[in-house]
C-alpha cells in the first residue's frame, strides 16, 4: 500500500526523534518523544519505550469495557497507551504541576481528551492538604513524597521544591466525586503504595475491580505488607515473569 504524504512525514519524523534520543536516559527520552507533533503520535505510542509487564498486564483492558485509574500518571505513557491501544476510558491521577502540564499536553496531542481525565490529585491514606516534596520540578520526574520525605527505600528525598497539593484517600474520593469506578489500577508513587491501598480498602474490595498493578521496591518488610494488604483486599500475585520486573500485578481471587 502506497503511504500517504502525511503518513509518510510522520514515519519519517518518528524515526529521526528515535535515532536522535538513543543515547538518552529513559525517562527523558519518554518524555521527548511523547511531546511531539500530533501527526506521528501513532507512530511514537509504542510498547517497546514502556515497561514489558505493565503493558502486558494492560492488555486485559482490550474488550474496551473497562475503566483505568493511572495512579501516578505522570506524564502519561501508560494512560496514553492504554486509552490509545484499547479504546478505554481513564482517569489519570497527577499531582507534580510540570508533570500535569505535560500529561494534559499529551493528551491533547493524541486526541485523546474523550477517554482520558487528568486530575491533579495525589491520592493518599486520608484526604488532606500538604506538600508535595519533589526531587525534581522538571515533567517527567520521579521520587516525589507527598505529606512524606523518605522515598519507598527508606532514603531521604532530597526536596528541591515543596508544592501544596490536594490528597484524597480512594474511599473519600469515590463517595464525594461518584466517578467512573475502575476495573483496573496502576499504582507507581514511589513511596506511599501500603498508604494509598489502606486508604482504598471499600473500593478496592469492591468485585469490579479486576486486577490491580503497583511498582513493588523496598525492603522486604515494605513488600510484605503490601502482599498482605492485597491479600486482605482478596487479591493474589501473579508471578513474575523476570526477576528484575519491578511491577507486580494482582488479580481478583
């Protein structure tokens, strides 16, 4: 089939941005490539970029009947892929403001503003107004506590800059929104997974939600409560594929 003129500045483009950024560490790299053109956003959302057992466990959105919280959205690659791949709809739970700038940017980008609502909300045990202590104010960062100032190792976050922002636990924020109620959550917060989930216990308990993916580092006693915790919840791990995976996904007994 012959391409058309578009298609083809648009494959083009995409391949000069990817040859250009290979020497970029990953996070930047994601982050030049999502903030791109409209035209080659369909070349550029792509799984090789993303982590393989995240974007493994988003394929069990692909009925298209479910709702996905991104908790922990970043930028946005994960809610990008999954509204974009499987025609779902998402909200995407952001907090750092460059980091919410650039999600909404994406989204708008990709045409994707039907399917995906970015909130700038940390979600947390409590509902509550804090701080947001940020390692880096740049979109796209990670290791960010919010109300906490040690990361999920233990280790001190070296905070650059303190932004107010609005926390609310899983369980107030379902009673006073009534929102979309997910199938499927991803949880990647550096730090304050076993809080959000304890926040979350009536929601997460609740059959509809079908399988529930978080990052997992820290000590061992860090990863034993949150095993314990989606247990509790009538959760059960899924097994590894490799070891170096950070994410592990649960699904419903």
């Amino acid at each position: 089939m012959k391409m058309s003129g578009s298609r083809f500045y648009g494959s083009f483009l995409a391949s000069v941005v990817n040859l250009s950024t290979l020497s970029f560490g990953v996070h930047k790299r994601r982050r030049i490539l999502l903030q791109v053109d409209s035209r080659i956003q369909d070349h550029l959302i792509r799984p090789e970029f993303y982590e393989a057992e995240t974007i493994e466990w988003l394929h069990g959105l692909s009925d298209g009947s479910h709702v996905l919280w991104d908790i922990g959205a970043n930028i946005g690659a994960y809610s990008l892929y999954a509204a974009k791949r499987f025609d779902c709809q998402v909200i995407a739970f952001e907090p750092a403001a460059a980091s919410y700038e650039a999600l909404n940017k994406n989204i708008r980008a990709s045409g994707l503003e039907n399917r995906i609502t970015a909130l700038p909300v940390a979600l947390c045990a409590t509902t509550k107004i804090d701080h947001l202590n940020m390692g880096s104010f740049d979109a796209g960062s990670a290791m960010h506590g919010f109300g906490v100032h040690v990361d999920q190792f233990g280790s001190a976050i070296t905070t650059k800059f303190r932004q107010g922002a609005v926390g609310f636990s899983i369980d107030d924020f379902v009673r006073i929104f009534r929102p979309p109620l997910p199938g499927y959550i991803k949880i990647d917060v550096d730090g304050l997974e076993p809080e959000i989930i304890r926040g979350g216990r009536e929601t997460l308990s609740a059959p509809n939600v079908r399988s529930v993916i978080m990052e997992m580092e820290g000590s061992e006693a860090r990863l034993s409560e949150l095993f314990e915790l989606m247990a509790s919840l009538g959760f059960v791990a899924r097994a590894k594929r490799k070891d170096e995976h950070r994410n592990v996904a649960f699904d419903r007994r």
